[in-house]
C-alpha cells in the first residue's frame, strides 16, 4: 500500500500536536502540509519542542492551499471553523474532525449550546459504540467525539444499552488542564492550577453535555438526562469520569458485571479491569486505552461506573486516528500506543 | 487569663503536625507535651521541619503520664485508640478527638464500617451544622468531623435543612493525598499520585459515608441516603466535594440562594460565594474557610452544591480549634487562619 | 500604639496579594486603599479569593489620590515605576519597595540589565546581611531585595563574610513559578509548567545577577562573580537555590560550620538546619523563615550551601513585612508565620 | 529475522515497567519470561496497570529458570545482584544491565562508593560518548550508564573532548521522583513530594559521581572533577542537568556552538537545539531523546550546559533498548520513541 498522506490543520495547538504525535508512530502515514492561524510562518520546533523529528516544519496558513492534496486532512480548529475548510476539500479526501461542528444530531440543541447554526452531522468517531464502528468504514467524514463524552459513554452506554439504568445520569468529571487548551488564560496558570481542584460550567453548561445526552439516549433507546459536572484537577492530560445512575429494579451486580463484559469483549481499547482495580488516569498517560469499572451501591441504589483516558490521546488524537484506521481499512490498532506511560 | 495548656498525642502525623501549626499562631494556647509512638524519643524537627520552633521538643510515649496535666489535649491517633487514653485523662479536661470514634451516633452503623463495638457519641465539631454550636460550648469531649463529612456537609445541609432536595444525595468528591495518612504505602507515592485522579473506596464503602447519612438525615428530618465515591487528586491538600440531589418539585433557583444565604449568614469560616463564582481548593490551603456555592440545574432537575475546604485545616486540625474556641468560651475565631496560602 | 493604616499599589498580582495575606495576620496593621491598574474597579474576592476578608474590597487606580494618609504604603509594582509614585508620598510615609528599582548600588550594572536610568538607592530589606538591620531602623524607603537573591545571599554571605570562599560563586536555583507572576503566557499555563524542570535566563542574562553579586562582594570585602541559572519548577511557590564556591586552601569542615551558626545565630527566621538535614521548599510554604544547610564536598575542594524559602513569602512580601517591622520600631517577628503550611 | 525473545527480571519496578513498555513498541521484540523478587507470583496488571498488554502475565521468581533459552535478559535489580544472575546466563544470551554493577571502571571508586567488591566492568551503554558506540556492537554484556550520569556526560563531554573546559564541573541536576523507585518510603510520599525541591547526597556522596567523572576524564584526557548535588523535583519522570565549567582562556562562544554542533552531528537521540531554546524535561517524557543547549557566560567565564532527558526512558530503559539495537545489529533506532508526550 502506498503510504498514506495527512495534513493537520490547527498543528500549533494541543490537539494537533498529539495528532502529529501519533502519526508520526504510525506505519503507514506520511505527514504533509502542517497549517496554523497566528503560528503561521514560525517552526514547529518552538512551538511543539517535544516532535523533534518535525522541528524544522514551517507552519502554513490554514486553507485549501495548503491543505489540498493530501489523502486525509485532521482538523483541529476553534469550532464553527470545519464546515469551511471541509467544504473546499474534495469529498474523496478523509476529512477528520477533531472539534465539535459535526457531533451532535440535533440541530435545536446545536444552536442552544453554541450559539450558530448547525453545520450538520458527520459519522461519530466512537467505535466502541453500538453500530458505530460500521457506520465508520469506508466514511469520508468523521466527527471526533469531545473528550469528556468519549469518558462518559463508554463508562455508561454498557448500562444504558442492557437496560439496567434509571434514565437520569450524573456525572462528576475531572480533567486535566490541556483540555482547556493553549490559550494563555490567568486562571489556567500552572501557579493556579498547581494545587487546585474547582468546577466550571455547573448546572448544565458545558458544550459537552448534549453529546453525552445523544450517546446515553441512542443506547437506552429513550430519553437520558445527564447532570455533568466538569472539574479542572492539577494534571496536564487525563480524565476520570465518576457517572452513576439508579440501578433499576432487581438489577444484581452480576447482571451489571454480565454487561460490561459483554461490551467490551474483544474490544482494543476499551479494557474493563478486573473485579476490585479501579482505574486510574495515570495508567493512560500518552495511550488511546480507555480503562473502566463498574459496581453496584446496594445501598444507595446505583449503579457506579468510572472511567478513565487521556483526553487528548483516545479523547481526541487517538480517537481520531483509530476512526481513520477503520474508515480507511486498516488495522484498527495501527500505530496507536495501548500502554501508558507510567509513572 | 492564664494561658491554656494543650498536648498532643500523635504529633508525627499530619493532623497532629496541623494541630501544632495552627495552636502556635493561637495567642492563648502554650503547647505543652507531644507524643507519638513508633516515635516516641525522636526530635520533632526530623519529623515535622515546617514547624522549626518545636524543632527540638522530643516526641513522648503516648499516655497518660505525657498527657496528664494539661488543659486540653487533642488525639491525633488511628481510630480505636481514644476511648482508652481519654478514658484516663480527667473529666475536667477538655478532650478534642481528631478522630472517628466518637463521631457516630448509631452504634451499628460503627460496627458494620469499622468491625470494632461503638465507643460512644461525642458532641460533633462542625458548629456550622444546626444546634452543633450550642452543643460545643462548656463540651469537655469534642468529636471532630472526618474531612469529608465536613465538606459533604457543609455543601448540602442548607439544601437539606430547607426541604428543598430530595432523599438521595450524590457526591463525588476529590481529596489531597495528606488524606491518606503519613503511613508510606506504594499506592501514595510522589511517582503514584502526580498526573493521578483515582477512585478509592467505590460503591458505597468509605468510612466516613455514615457519617454524611447522619448529618443530611438530621438536617432534612428524614432519612437520607448518600452515594459517595471518593477521588485521590495529585495534590497534596484540599478536598472539593461535588454534591447533589433532585430538587422537589417547585423548587426555584431563588429558593435555593435564600436557603444557603441564610445557612451561612453570620459564619465565620463558611462563605458562601457570590453568584457565578464556584469555590477551589487552591483558595483554601492552609485556611480554616470553607467555600461553598450552589446552582440548580433546570435540565436534569438537581440541586448541585460544591464545597472547597482544605482537609487537613477546616477538615481536621481548623474544626477541632474552632471547636475548643467554643467549648472553652474563647472568641470562635481566635487564632485561626481564614485567608489561604495562594497561589 | 494607635494601629498602622496600610495601603498596598498592586493588590491584584501575587506580590500584592501575598502583601495583603501577611497584613491580615498582623496585629497592629489595618489595611486602607488597595490599588491596581487594568484590575482597578474589580472587587478584590474575584482576583485574590483567598482573602475572604476582602471580597467587597473595590480596586482603585494606583495614585497619590488613594495612596496618600498611609503610615505605610507596599508597592508591588512592575520595575520602573516606584520611583514616581514615592516621590508623591510625603517622606513620613515608610514606602516599602517591593520591585527592583531601589536594590542596586551600581548605576552602570541597573543601565545594563533595565536599560534604563537608575532611580537610586534605598536601605536594603535583608536584615541578615551585616549591617543591614542597622540601616532599616527608621528607615523610610526600603528596597525589598529579589526573590532569588534573598535565598542565594542568605546561603552565602556567611562563607564570604568569614572568608572561607573563593571569588567565583556558582548558583543553581529552581523557583515555583509564582516568582514570574500573574500575566497570562503561554509557558506558564499550567499545562506546560507541570512535568516540567525549565532553565531560562542562561549564561548570566537574569536580572537578580547583579545584586547577587552586589550582596557577596560587600560580604567578601572584595569582588565576587556569580554564574546564576535560574529554572523553573513545577510548584507554585519555593525557592531552592543550591549555591557552591570553591573552598580557600585549608578550609575545615569545622570551619564552615562554625561561621554559618555564627551568621545566624539569634536570627529568627534564618535557620541553619542541624547536620545532616537539607531543607525542602516544601517546609517553608507561606512562612517567613529561610532553611539553610551548608556541606564541604572535599573531593571537589567546594562549599556547597543551600537555602529554601518561599519566593513570595521571605522572597518578597514576607521580607517587606519583617523590614516594615523595623523601621517601625516593632518586635521584628510581629505577624509574620515562622511556620510553613505541609504537607 | 526470527523474532528476538526477551526476559525482563525485575519487572514490577519502575525500570522493568519502562523496559516492558519500550518493548511493547519493538517490531522485533517478542516478550518471554518476566520475574519478580517479593511479586512473584502476582499478575503484571496489579502492578503495571499501565501495560494492559501484559496484564495477566504472571511473575516469575527472578532466577536460571524463568531467564534461561531467552536471546535478550535485561536485568532491573538491586545493585550487587546482577553479577550472580549473568553468571548463569550462557555467554552467547546478550544481557543488558540497568543496574550500577558494571559500569565503573575503577575498582577502587567502586569500594568507595558502594561498600563491596567490585564486580568488573562491561561495555558501556551510552552510545553517544566517543567510541562507545564501536564497543557495543556484538557484544554481549551491556551496563547501562546510570541516569544522572547520561545526562550530565551529554550535556558537557563535547566541551571536554573540544578541549574548551577547565577540569572542575559543577553540577546541579533537578529528577523526577521515579528515579528513588518504587519502594514505599516516607519522603517519597505524594504529599511529601508535591511542592517540594529538596536536595540528597550532597557533597559528593551520590553514587553517580564516579561514573560522571569517569566519562568526562576519558572524554577530556585529564582527570575531572564533578561537584555534583541532585536534587528531587516534584515531578514523576524527567532530568534536568545544568551543568557547567570555567572556560578555557580564549575559548569562544562560536568554538563552544561548533563543539556541540559537531558532537551531535547525526545522533538520532542526542539533539542540540537551536541557539536561544532551553531544554524542558516536559519535552521528553516517555521519548529516548536527549535535549541539549549550551551557554558561554562571559561574566563568569563559565561554560554552561544543560540538558534534559526522561529519567526512566533515555536515562535507563530506552538507553537499554537502543544499546541492545546495536548490540544485535539492529537499527538503532528501532522501536524507540523519540518524541515526547507533552503537553
């Protein structure tokens, strides 16, 4: 096979440049034209000192100058920028989204969340969901999922899709600070955040939550409220999704375990550890592993499932690069890291 | 008045380090004996080198030949050992227990979380809670909160006390490794817990969750239940604890401002922030404040309460000082930081 | 006494702040007008939530019009502007410098490291230095001395005072990144600053170089040069600076030990630390006190010293506090913790 | 070629975990035995839970039957073990040591600093340094250079071997927490850690001494000297070494760039970075890579040097692989990653 030529737009930021990270271990890929905004002109070498291999790369302006040619072009731009710039690429070009334009189905909630209207909707880039990974192959658009729904639906879709959970969610995330991402704000100061836990976008806020509303509603096959707080902890990368929700009647916590299992047998990189490890956002450091677990609070009636990744490696770059591997026929494990790094 | 003489028995750990911390920058208290027991007969200064005016006290065998003769003396000590040494120590003594056993009133609940028969009930060290204050002064035996409970109580009694919330209470909250003790296990090392968010204790079996139950359950007049997951953050103190409830119906979001504008009108060390600003733990190291703020979340119908407080200060060694202010009549604030050590 | 009225120029950045949370604690300051720039206007509880005392407190431009009617006024200042708010205090006014414009002696060596004139020369905030006390006691202008140059003078000057050390010192200083403030750049979000050691300023570029060099020259009565890299580190707050210089022939191991305990002997917040235990930035968090330990390396011929303190605290505003107290003619220890908040 | 069998003893540790994670990525690498002292026994996955790969491999206990028929044992032991366990081992099975036993040449050094009989030398794993990489090709015993000394030998052998350095270097390296181990002791706490910088072994006690001044005399021609203090930084992976020496009279800050320019010179791992860029330990976590910079500090007269490197990767394990690489006739290159996880 001919190697496969990729483009990144946005590659001065986070999100690009763990996209440029893995490309650049994966075995069948060529990196091609590396575009930015403001970085335009400078190298990469002073922005994303950690690529060694790119460093003498220029950055480009993003556009179909730079970008045409290419066999798959990532996009990690601002969102309400993608349309544009996949529009001016042909349709036979893999166009994979990192941000959140094509995520979401309804275009009502689109608007509430974001303010703009909705660009539409693409194939979703979680293949451990039901019916997703089919919906994948042989796309040419994919829309990334957002980094704390990929935490949240796999911790919860495996309950929700057996029927064993109450339709009302609530979810207490934690992530690390790249997820806010590289533009330099007081509060995301390292002398801020050293030290610090506190919460945004309390009370049903934050963007994210109408995706994990659509993931959790499509696998319970009706209407899921989620009640998602997002914490900021005092890490660079890594999210722990604590969900929970009411156990419905006479679920046991074997018929909860029985669930889990079944929906993640086989899977590459959704792991359900074993009875008794709970995961731990250090265990994924740089890898595209999702860990999860899952119990039964008998006395409180719920049930506690938690998940932990990376949020920029399978919450974002290695998301979007094990979607590419599946719309373009390859092995679906090609060149993403399992392991962590660790400690 | 003549000053007060204090011991402290643990003061190799850190609450007892805390305590000591804390009564050096009380005017009236003189610290008198300190003793520990793997170190007994060591220099305080190899131990605790933050505190170098004691650098030189020699730790003493914990007892009552250390701890006689004092004014106070505050337990620092693994749960199970203070019913014995407050046993010798006089009933004219004020005893300040920093830890759990006294804290419960239902003796099956101690059993069933501890395996230990119930050591009795003391009067509770959180004088924020309803009636708690009146119940501390002239108290010769003060229980002082887990830090947890502090927090989880602190967040959601005023929701609780003012029939707004519904009976089943979730909580997520995340902690400093200081939490965990100064015992060396492989689980708490720097290597572990740096970039490390991790559940502990899932599911409903923490120690401190009867606690929690008790103190909701008498704030709303009925029983509550509390599904708690506990968090491991890479810090080494605070805890934000990320709390909710379903709102009864009708509730309003003015409603539940009034509720907790009332809750904390006139407290020293619990503040409610103004509207829009959420509480973190950075804002609380090394101070006795607890911070706290609450929103209702119309879409999926809960009241969410977060409190920021620092584990080791308002969670453990700031309550039992603001506790012993109270009993010994002296001005409630006296001696204790409000202001955290930031950024 | 009637109580000191305090006003703080640059109350929304971290000198400012850390000014504000060591006069809380002080029993004989009340603090007055609290001033900023781009913040004047804000309420000081969104920009320093650690001091609840202060919420409502309003910003006010920085000027003569809020400054004026102080016994006391803190600048924490960006460089370069001290010098024309002093001027418009009365020269009652105690005017505690917390910038560099005051600290150095040498015209030529300010023109060369600020490129721009040299404002002069005020009593220097170290009172550990020889003579230094002396010429705070009625002092009107201090000059609050460099973070790092607190901690390295305090690690040296008793080997070149008792001329023990060879004229080439060589410094090593890792700092939290507090010590490059509040403004919002892009390698001090935190993302970036966690995980990671950094140098910068290398090859004698930084601007504390020449009042290190001012402080060990007037200790060794004759010329010293400093080779000084400073690196950040991934913490908030702290200073270590390891410094080292060659041992003059037949220099003992006695020797050293003795002029150290010499050089602080009676100082209440310079300690030297028994033999054998080295100090950690982590012991003198949000305390005035500076840790020393010194060591000769006879295989290298070199004496190694090291000191740790809390940029922010000793570093700057704990320094200004200390020297305030002196000039005044109060106990020097008034308000100022001597113990550090840990773990 | 037939797939490489490798044995790791000592894999529930931090240097048989990177071993094992490094492999993970090797095309050529098939992974056998793994042993354990105290685990075994235990599944890796309870004690590498980052390596999901392995997590039901179950250790062995470390000794000639679990490693024997395997064409690669790396050994990540205790030092002082080592010796008896390659004895065991066939003359034709390469072994590749991450421990200290062979890597000093001088007997007598290491009586000195290691209290027993020294147990020979071996080819000397770090391939930068001036005919190292000639010596490890077939061979079949490897030590692996210690991690503090890869760091510090990079950064300064260039200006020894040029001829530019005076014979007295000054060392101050800042590590990461992994490189103390895994063995749960209390400074090594979380809590202890965070916050903290704090040096050990000062004054020419740490046992990396001798291996630095033997890699730069040979590199020199003369005896050097290292005053070298380490210190532990609140971060778990990364070195960074600020190293530096008086100049030669007459050397200039073109001579200094041309010596490193040349000494790098297509190195795949060892990379100077361009004129004004300082290296971060954050650019190479989890990468094989080395960055380094230099300095002329003319004030001074001082060669200043730096570097940074990941302790666990570069500094020991992926050290390991690339030596093996070469060792087997392999690509150099081979399975190593050489770029960083970061942010």
């Amino acid at each position: 096979m001919a190697a496969i030529h990729a483009a990144v737009a946005g590659a001065s930021g986070y999100a690009g440049g763990e996209v440029l990270r893995l490309l650049l271990g994966h075995p069948e890929v060529r990196i091609g034209a590396l575009t930015g905004n403001s970085n335009a002109g400078a190298r990469l070498g002073g922005l994303q000192p950690h690529l060694p291999q790119l460093a003498d790369r220029v950055l480009l302006p993003t556009g179909t100058e730079a970008l045409a040619g290419h066999d798959v072009v990532f996009l990690a731009l601002p969102h309400g920028q993608s349309a544009a710039v996949a529009a001016e690429l042909g349709e036979d070009v893999l166009v994979v989204d990192c941000g959140a334009d094509f995520r979401l189905k309804d275009a009502a909630a689109w608007e509430r969340f974001y303010g703009s209207s909705h660009a539409g909707t693409w194939p979703y880039g979680l293949p451990e969901l039901p019916g997703a990974r089919d919906a994948l192959r042989g796309a040419k658009r994919i829309a990334v999922p957002g980094c704390y729904p990929t935490a949240v639906s796999l911790a919860l879709f495996p309950a929700y899709a057996a029927g064993l959970a109450g339709p009302e969610a609530v979810v207490v995330a934690a992530s690390g600070t790249s997820g806010a991402g590289k533009a330099a704000k007081p509060h995301l100061l390292g002398s801020e955040v050293m030290g610090a836990m506190s919460p945004y976008g309390v009370g049903g806020g934050h963007r994210h939550t109408p995706e994990m509303v659509q993931n959790l509603s499509a696998a319970a096959g009706e209407p899921v409220t989620v009640s998602f707080t997002p914490t900021l902890a005092p890490m660079p990368r890594g999210i722990l999704a604590t969900c929970s929700a009411k156990a419905r009647p006479g679920v046991t916590a074997d018929a909860v375990r029985a669930a889990y299992e079944k929906a993640f047998a086989g899977e590459p990189f959704a792991r359900l550890l074993p009875e008794g490890q709970w995961p731990s956002t250090a265990s994924v450091l740089g890898s595209n592993t999702a860990l999860v677990q899952v119990a039964l609070d008998e006395a409180a009636g719920r049930i506690v499932a938690i998940s932990a990744i990376d949020n920029l490696a399978k919450g974002t770059a290695g998301g979007a690069v094990q979607s590419m591997n599946i719309a373009l026929g390859l092995p679906e494990e090609l060149g993403l890291p399992a392991t962590g790094v660790a400690p």
